[in-house]
C-alpha cells in the first residue's frame, strides 16, 4: 500500500532547519520510489490556488487547505507539507532579494551564483546570460531606489507623460568570464550621460579575489511610447533621478568611438538568414528583448571565429525596435586581424527583410583558452 511521507533532505545535506523538505512516495515492496525536493522559501505557489499532485507521483488523493501565507497538503495518515508562502512582490520596491545599496546608496550591488544553464561548451558565463544579469540589476537598482512605478524605470512624470528609457548603445569589455559554480560580484550605478542622456555602468568582480572581470555601460534616452519619438531629457525627470545619480564624468568602460560601418550582402564574410524571433523572446512592451539581439549577431559570426575564439568585447548600436513577425538576417565582416592573430575584430549588422537595419556591432576576439574549468567544489563526489 503507497504511502505519504515528509522528511528532511539528508542527502542535500540540509537537516530539519534547511528550509527544505522531500515528498517521497514509496511502494512496500520497494520497487518505485520518487522524490522532489521542494523549497519552501522559493515556492512560486499562489496561496489563492489549489494545489495539484500528478496520479503518477500520488495515486492516492489528496487534499490542501489554503490560507494567506501557507498551503498544507495532506497526505495519508495524517502526514502532509506544509508550504509557507513568501510575498516578494510587495516587498520588492525596497527590498531586492540578493541585492544592496552601498556608496551612500548610489551603486547596488549583488552577489551573483553561474548556474549551470548560464554556461556554454567552455563552461563559462556566456555574453547572453551576462547581459541579462546586466539588465537584472538596473531593474533591482530603480526598484531599490524607490522611484518605480509598476516595477519598471518609471518616475512618476514619465508614467503620466507617456516617456519610456530606451538603450541607444552598449560597450562591454571582457577581462575573463566566471566559470559554472564560481561568484561575481556585480555593481551597477546611474550617472548623467551628455545633454540628454543617462548613463548605467557595471563592474563585475570576482567573488573572492575582487579581480576585474568585465566592464560594461549603457546609454539611455527617453521615448515617447505613443509617437515613437526620442524625447529630451526633461527637467523634471532629472530632478526625480538626481538624489540616485552618481556623480562620475566618465564611464567605468569608455565608448569605442570608431565609426561602426554598415556591412550589406554584397560585402558581408558571413550571412544568417531566417532568423525570427519566438515569443519568449518578447519583452513587456511586446517588442523582442535587446539580449536577443546579441544572440543574433554571435549566430552571424563565422563558425570557425566561434570554434577557436571567445568574445571579449563589443559595442552595440541600436537602430529599431524589433516585432515578434519580423525575419532577421545577421551578416558580419572580418575588419580587423586574421585567424592566426591574437585579436579579430568583426562588424554586423541585424537587417530585417525590407533592408532596415535594427542593429550594428563591433566585436573582438581572442584565442579560446584550452583549460576547461573544473566542476564547482560544492557538486564533489557527484551530482
């Protein structure tokens, strides 16, 4: 006869205080045993939902009883789970969970984990996982700032005059990217950028030693979200922001300044076609996310740069928003250095198929290091 248990997670190596628990199912004759491990403090499950278990893992029924912070589900004789509910969202203005302000509460600063599905083939944080972090942290550092509305860069002016922060460029410069298991520290601030500009700036360091692993900028400008036009950088925004800028005259990673040439399919060394974005690719604004938009520009780089080297830095200018029906073509040239050299240096450009570019880059490139980085400590003995 199956029956229900709760125990704790030894062989997590969390005891009866971890915060987490094991539902196992398990058959007398010790055929069939299945276990889930469920973390109570990151439980995404709604208090005002009924909780469900497939036949497969209970074949018995079973019932929940909800309250406003718990869901207990009951098992046979009388054992069960109970799910205590952690509201994050109403919290989150002020409290970021991971993040801090350090530096007179200027510069946010988090503690950031690689996980295994940050990785590529080297083992390494990849240049898409990392500008997702980037774009993480400016949305925790305005949250912490406490001048979002609907949890977004929104001041109140903008809000009630239809402005919105669109990215303009983005310079990254690569030192060396963390490995699967290691921790950066990650530091991102806000400064005036010129006349109608915002400057956002990040450091990445190493967790443990502080080495400089990667720096980074961004340059925003404001849009109206009706007429689709640039706006300038009003007064009355500048005032909302000013207690939370930086007072910095320069960027941690000073923009490559080199004219970024158009490559067209007459002069392009490489061409991707076909590319259209997926709806998991949409941003809230229901126009594809700018990280996909580096996806786009690695997929046109030869596959041979992308065997033998590892991208170190590039510098991004956006043209035009990108819609879930459009086809992109990614086309890129060699401008700079050959395969034998220590540094490559290609330029794209994203087309959609009227011809209308969305994006164009500059990347570099270095010889791909041979050591592949070691499994994290923590995952010794196996997984």
């Amino acid at each position: 006869m199956p029956r229900f248990e709760s125990r704790p997670n030894s062989r997590l190596g969390l005891g009866r205080g971890g915060g987490r628990k094991v539902l196992a199912l398990a058959r007398n004759d010790g055929v069939v045993r299945r276990n889930a491990a469920v973390s109570a403090a990151s439980s995404t499950i709604s208090p005002t939902r009924t909780a469900t278990t497939s036949s497969l893992f209970l074949p018995l029924p079973v019932t929940t009883t909800t309250s406003n912070k718990s869901i207990i589900i009951d098992g046979i004789n009388g054992d069960g789970l109970k799910l205590e509910f952690q509201d994050r969202v109403s919290g989150f203005a002020t409290e970021p969970a991971g993040g801090r302000l350090v530096q007179n509460g200027l510069v946010y600063r988090e503690d950031i984990l690689v996980k295994s599905f940050e990785i590529g083939p080297d083992w390494k944080l990849t240049m898409g996982a990392l500008m997702k972090h980037f774009q993480d942290t400016a949305l925790s550092h305005t949250s912490c700032m406490g001048i979002v509305e609907e949890g977004f860069a929104w001041t109140p002016y903008m809000r009630s005059n239809n402005l919105c922060w669109v990215v303009t460029f983005t310079h990254v410069v690569v030192n060396r990217y963390p490995s699967w298991g290691e921790v950066f520290q990650l530091d991102n601030w806000l400064y005036e950028s010129g006349k109608n500009g915002m400057g956002n700036d990040w450091l990445l360091r190493d967790g443990k030693t502080g080495e400089v692993l990667v720096r980074a900028t961004n340059c925003f400008v404001m849009m109206n979200k009706n007429t689709r036009r640039l706006s300038r950088f009003v007064q009355e925004v500048r005032d909302e922001f000013a207690p939370h800028l930086l007072p910095v005259s320069d960027s941690v990673a000073p923009r490559d300044k080199r004219k970024i040439e158009r490559v067209t399919l007459e002069s392009a060394d490489n061409i991707r076609a076909g590319l259209t974005p997926v709806w998991n690719d949409l941003d809230i604004n229901y126009h594809v996310s700018n990280v996909k938009y580096i996806d786009w520009i690695i997929e046109g780089a030869p596959r041979s740069i992308l065997e033998s080297r590892e991208l170190c830095g590039m510098t991004l200018e956006y043209k035009k928003e990108c819609r879930i029906d459009d086809e992109i073509q990614s086309l890129s040239k060699i401008v700079a250095g050959k395969l034998e050299d220590d540094c490559v240096e290609l330029e794209h450009s994203l087309c959609m198929g009227d011809g209308s570019e969305i994006m164009r880059a500059r990347t570099s490139w270095r010889p791909k290091s041979n050591a592949r980085a070691p499994a994290p400590a923590r995952c010794a003995g196996g997984i």
